[in-house]
C-alpha cells in the first residue's frame, strides 16, 4: 500500500472515532464479545493516529540527521505502543470496561494504574503531533541549510 493511501484511510479513521466520541454515538456502549465497542474503537483510533502522521511524512525517512533518526524511532515507539495499548489497558485496569476503582486492592485497578492509563492515552494523542511539528520544523531547516 502506498502512502497516499494509508493515509487516507487513516485519517478516514481517525475522523470517524472523533465524530462518534464526540457525538456520544450509541455505538461506543454496544457489547461485542463482552467489551465495549468504544473501547476497540479507541483502538483502531489510536493506530489510525499514529499511521496517519508516519504516512504524513513518509515514514520520517527523509532526514538522515540524528534528531529525524530519534524521531523516527519515536514513532515507531508510539505505533507499537498504540497496537499494545488494549492489552495495556486491560492489564492496567483487570477488565475490559477499564473501570478502576478506588477500593481496589493492589495496584490493578486502582486509581494510581488509572493515572498511568490516562498519561498512556495523552502521549498517544499529544505525541505524534509533537513530533510531527518537530520533524517539519527539522526538515524546513535541513532545506534552508541546503540551499546555502
């Protein structure tokens, strides 16, 4: 598949999963197997996020500077984490509802495995981006570097 298409897909993904979590479709709360479909539809979200800004720019092979190199792996980091972040999730919470409760006992489950949980979600979401504006910013300067 080439770029072009993975990342139209993607963000055609990534569009749909906003509009449904945004709407508060009735979609999120059906059970498929016994787990939320909003919770397999952040999933797909998550990867499709991560997809869409490695398509972007083209899997960050451009640069061959140390910073592209980091960033590169960064996303490559983030994707893996992304497809794990079910299984994540699942073991973070004991459940895939990912409900966490302030009686829990041990750390499954309990409000400090839910901290970690959230700030899972945050780098998914703020991280590509971040490093998204990094490598157009890195490679503007590698550009006008260039043409001197």
């Amino acid at each position: 598949m080439t770029n072009k298409k993975i990342f139209s897909i993607s963000l055609a993904v990534v569009g749909i999963v906003v509009i449904l979590f945004s709407t508060g479709s009735s979609i999120l709360t059906y059970d498929l197997f016994g787990i939320p479909a909003g919770n397999l539809i952040l999933w797909v979200g998550f990867i499709s996020l991560q997809f869409v800004v490695y398509s972007f720019h083209k899997g960050f092979k451009a640069s061959n500077s140390i910073l592209g190199k980091l960033i590169r792996n960064l996303m490559h980091l983030l994707i893996g984490v992304s497809i794990l972040w079910f299984g994540i999730a699942f073991l973070l919470s004991g459940n895939f509802n990912f409900d966490f409760s302030s009686s829990a006992t041990g750390y499954l489950g309990s409000p400090k495995a839910s901290i970690l949980y959230w700030n899972i979600i945050y780098v998914l979401i703020v991280a590509p981006v971040v490093l998204m504006i990094l490598y157009s910013l890195l490679r503007y300067f590698e550009r006008l570097k260039n043409t001197k």
